[in-house]
C-alpha cells in the first residue's frame, strides 16, 4: 500500500523519511513533582522539630531558674547567708564612703545615694516581709515592708560578678545622680562579691502591666 504525505504533513516514522518527535515523559514530570512535595515536607518536619526543642530547652531554663528562685513567702535572707556571719548592721550616707570603707573588696553595710531618705539598716532589710515581684536574665526583685511601714524594692543581682569593687561603686554613684520624671532614683545599694542588692522606693501600680491594662 502506498502511503503519501498529501494533506497528512502530520505524519512521521517509517516508511516516511519524516522523523517523529519524541514523547515527553509524563511519569518524569511526575516524579519531579513527588520529589518536590517530599522536600517540602521534609524541610517543615525538620523547622518543627527544631522550634519544639528550643521551646522544650527555653521551658525546662525558666522552670529550673524559677524553683531556684526563692518564693513570695520568703525573706530576703540571701543577703545575711552571704555576709558570712559577720552580721554587719551599718550604713553608709552621701557619697557612698571610702576604700576604708569597703574592707577586702567586700562592703558590709548599705550606702545610701540620697540625703533626703530616711536610712535603715541592713538588718532592717533582712526582717522585712518580702513578695516576689519578678525573675529576669540578671537576678530577682523583691518588694519588702520594713518594719517602720514603709516600703521598698529590692533588686537582687548575681550576674555581675564581673564587676569589681571601685567599677561597681562607681556605676552605683552614676545611678545615684541620674534624674528623670520617669525614673525611679536609686536610694541604695549593697555589694558583695556573690551577690548585689539595689534598692529603690516603692511606687503603687507604678508597673508597665498595670499602666496599659
């Protein structure tokens, strides 16, 4: 039989001398597409199993760092603990004394910043009733009632061991001079090489929370 390519230009192969195309392969396309949704998957399978274990992580610090912290019931009795038994009940006022006064690197008493506070003494500080205010990355803050009535808050740090006696006393008495409407004025301070205590007047509702809620 005679095959001729008149009004049939779409044919090809043999006996024809026209070559035909080759066929796409549609099971390739395919199997592109089904590697392309594996990674996909893979690679969110691998950001949430990555983002779970760093919330794990970060959960397991903050609950380890809170029942290391001591609660609302509690006195401020790391203070005393920490002066070694040497039960120092002084105080300092104005500029914060001298290298006399700071007696193997390690003061014994509170300084006091400001003229115009009626001091009190360590001891005082150690009897007060103490709440929990909060924890954060550098220490804790307490808001303790002195046995006169009045109340002050008390930030205790332990990651500023890094900070020597005269550097700390000095960044204490640039504290002491700073003045705004919006911040609190340091009233004293107390150092210890295992522990730093700064110590502020207590304001009511004066928190970011209670002031946008």
């Amino acid at each position: 039989i005679f095959i001729g390519d008149a009004g049939n230009k779409a044919l090809c192969g043999p006996p024809l001398e026209a070559v035909c195309p080759k066929k796409t392969s549609k099971k390739k396309g395919l199997n592109l597409i089904i590697i392309i949704v594996a990674s996909a998957i893979a690679i969110v399978i691998l950001v949430a199993t990555v983002g779970t274990g760093l919330m794990l992580f970060r959960c397991g610090a903050t609950t380890q760092h809170a029942h290391d912290s001591p609660n609302s019931s509690k006195k401020v009795t790391s203070v005393e603990e920490g002066n070694g038994g040497h039960g120092s009940t002084g105080k300092q006022r104005g500029n914060g004394g001298t290298n006399n006064d700071m007696k193997g690197n390690e003061m014994r008493e509170l300084v006091f910043l400001t003229d115009d506070r009626v001091p009190f003494e360590l001891q005082d500080l150690l009897k007060a009733s103490a709440e929990v205010l909060g924890t954060g990355s550098f220490g804790s803050s307490y808001k303790a009632m002195l046995q006169d009535g009045s109340t002050v808050v008390v930030k205790r740090y332990r990651e500023m061991n890094n900070l020597g006696t005269e550097e700390f006393h000095e960044y204490m008495k640039k504290l002491g001079r700073l003045s705004h409407p919006n911040l609190l004025p340091l009233v004293a301070y107390y150092y210890r090489r295992e522990e730093k205590l700064l110590i502020y007047d207590y304001v009511p509702n004066g928190s970011l929370v209670y002031l946008l809620h």
